[in-house]
C-alpha cells in the first residue's frame, strides 16, 4: 500500500555527485512551484492511505521559501512531514537552528542528511554533522544516509564483490561503474531494491511524474490525478514493470530485443541501461530524459 510520497522539490543541487540516481547538478531545471505542491498535496489527501510526506531533490533548501511553505501545507494536511538534504546549509550548529527553527514551527517531524565521504570528503565538522546536531537540539527525528565510495572487496566464493552501498543507476551507471569489476548479467533476474509489485512510496517531480524507481514510471499526475494513477496501477501489465518482476533487467532485455553487455556491476545498472536503450520507445514510462543524463 501506498504511504509515502517523496516530493522531488528540484533536480538543481549544489553538487554533481558521481553516484546520484536523478542527475542532480546546480544547472538542472525541474523545481516544483508552490501551485504545483498544493495541487499535489490536495490529491494525495483523496487517496487515503498517505501518512508521510518528504521534500527532497537535488538540494530542497535551494529553494526555501517554497520548502517552508510546502512543509508547513503538508503538516496542515496531517501529513508527516520530513526533508531529505545534503546539509550544505548547515554552516554551524547555531546557524543550523536558524535555517530550522522555522520549519519546526511549520510542522517539520524529520530530517534525513547525507553525511558521507561521497558528499564531503575528509572534512570534519562536515555541514551534516551541523544539521544533524541542531535537528536534535530542535527535537526533530534525525538520521543520517551514508553511502560510502565503492571499494573492491571479496564476495562469495572469493570473486570480487562491489562494497560501499552505492547502486548504480542514474549519474553513478555511468560514471563510477565502468571502472568496476562485473558479473554475468544472467543473475540479475529480479529488482533487489524496489518493491515494484506494491509500492510503499513513490517520487514525484515537478514534470508530474509518479517515479517507482528513478526514471521508472507509474504515469504522470498532472495529466491523471494520483488517486486514479494508484487505483490503475497494474504492475504486470506495466510494459517495463512486468517484465522486471517476471524476470529482472534479463528478461526485460529479452522482451524487447536490447542488445546489451554480456556483464554488468549489478541489476541496476544492466536495468539503468536496457531502459535509457528503450526510453525513445515507451516515453509514457521512462522519463524524464534528464534523469536518463539527456537534457531536458
Ligand atoms: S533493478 Fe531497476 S527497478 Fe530495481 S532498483 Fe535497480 S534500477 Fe530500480
């Protein structure tokens, strides 16, 4: 069941991270308006089942005012409402309580920063550890996201495995796994990450799209509203979910003919590319270009 939607408030961020899915960079478009979010918030409220709401990106305190405002709506609506951020912001504890405070007052309920190598190298205190120290101070839940580089270590068997955490779809399929050690894409029959079957919680953009994974789509709410894309989601006779549950990114390559690689770092990324290969193809589904490294 459907509980949670993650607002992709913008692509822009303040970095270019290697390793992320949506090719978040500073030049990125795609930011949600104030309209938008409240036309949003308004069709998730007919749905039912919604009980948390997280404003991400790219970097949502780029945009502030719209963030603030956009949490305190959802909160209004009986939403929990949580950011997920890079912490740039966060330039000490005490200027980290000012940027909070008021999203506290708006009715924020929890924070989520990105603290890791990946985002801030060797630097301590990193702008993270700021936020993460004023969120609690402010008695907001907290956690952080940790994704360390991936490093090559020993797997089953003694073969070389991928440490690290990072999944290789988006930005990271592309810059970081190609100098990675592979398996043979015959193993990568399932989706280990997404339940695709029965989603607990979505993406949307402010395109409209309705993401299940990054660039994987249930349709878009701008032209049908959420309630009805929920109550019509059909996973078995979505063109590119069916296959991924019959048989992961391997059978999603056969059905459709992708010519593809004989070895892939793991299932997304092998999935990332037979999709970005059919994107032309089934563009209600895959979308939008610039999650797939194509401009808008
Ligand atoms: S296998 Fe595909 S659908 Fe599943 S998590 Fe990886 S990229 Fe997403």
């Amino acid at each position: 069941m459907l509980k949670g939607v993650h607002f992709l408030l913008t692509y822009k961020c303040t970095s270019r991270c290697d390793h992320c899915f949506v090719f978040g960079a500073p030049d990125a478009p795609g930011t949600f308006t104030l309209a938008q979010i409240r036309r949003a918030l308004d069709d998730l409220t007919g749905l039912g089942t919604i009980e948390g709401v997280f404003f991400e990106g790219g970097e949502p305190f780029l945009f502030y005012p719209i963030l603030l405002e956009g949490v305190s709506l959802a909160a209004q609506k009986g939403f929990k409402a949580g950011i997920v951020t890079n912490g740039y912001w966060a330039t000490s504890p005490e200027d980290a309580e000012a940027w909070l405070a008021p999203l506290c007052q708006a009715g924020l309920s929890s924070l989520c920063v990105s603290d890791d190598p990946l985002h801030y190298g060797e630097q301590e205190p990193s702008p993270a550890q700021n936020a993460l120290v004023a969120a609690r101070a402010l008695g907001v839940g907290v956690s952080e996201l940790r994704t360390e580089p991936p490093s090559v270590g020993q797997g089953e068997g003694g073969e070389p495995a991928v440490t690290g955490g990072v999944m290789f779809r988006g930005r990271a399929a592309e810059t970081l796994a190609p100098s990675l050690p592979t398996r043979p894409c015959g193993r990568f029959a399932e989706c280990p990450h997404e339940n695709l079957a029965d989603p607990g919680r979505v993406h949307a953009d402010a395109y409209g799209n309705v993401h299940l994974c990054q660039g994987l789509l249930m349709g878009n709410m701008w032209r049908t509203p959420f309630a009805e894309l929920v109550a019509g989601y059909d996973p078995d006779a979505h063109p590119i979910v069916g296959p991924l549950l019959r048989g992961g990114p391997t059978a999603l390559a056969e059905q459709y003919g992708v010519a593809h690689a004989v070895e892939y770092v793991d299932a997304c990324q092998f999935c990332y590319e037979v999709r970005r290969a059919l994107r032309d193809r089934f563009p209600e589904c895959l979308g939008p270009p610039q999650v797939y490294g194509a401009p808008e």
